[in-house]
C-alpha cells in the first residue's frame, strides 16, 4: 500500500505531534513493520524526534534520538533491524544524543 509521505525540512519531528511512521512501529516493538517503513521510507533513518518539556516556562529537550538510538533503548532489539537502520544512515553509529551524549 502506499502511505503518506511527509516533508520534515529540518529532519527533526516531534514524538507527540508529528512522528514519522518508522519512529512509530519502534515505539510499539513493531520490528518488521520498521522494516517495512524502513525499506519504503529509508530518510526516516536519518530523521531525529524529540519530546519536549517546560522548564519554568523554557522549552527543552526531554529527549532526542534517532530511530538507531530508538531502537537500540529497547530490550534485545533483533540485530537485522539495527544493521538496516546502520545501512540506511551510516552516520548514525556515530552521533550522540544531545542530552546524553
């Protein structure tokens, strides 16, 4: 099936009101349906999302991941989904979470 395909400009969605259909199947364990978005959408591997909080009325960051950062939180994540995610952007091996480094 085809499925919407959204323009995140700065490559950077919210979890809460815009997250991308891969960080979607990841959060809910979907482990072939991030495959399946991953081979149909692979950019979303390089799209950050973020969840956001008030600090005394100042924005910030709760958390900021990739959906390789995403996927490696979760218990025993299966190793096709993370050296798909490594094969669709590299990069990601080697960037750091702002907030946690």
């Amino acid at each position: 099936g085809s499925r919407k395909r959204f323009d995140y400009g700065d490559e950077e969605v919210d979890a809460v009101r815009n997250p991308t259909l891969l960080f979607q199947q990841i959060n809910s364990g979907d482990w072939e349906g991030a495959l399946s978005v991953l081979k149909e959408y692979p950019r979303e591997a390089s799209v950050w999302v973020s969840r956001q909080q008030s600090n005394n009325g100042d924005r910030d960051f709760a958390w900021k991941y990739l959906p390789l950062h995403l996927v490696c939180l979760q218990k025993r994540p299966p190793l096709h989904l993370v050296e798909a995610l490594i094969q669709a952007y590299p990069l990601a091996a080697s960037l750091a979470t702002p907030h946690d480094g």
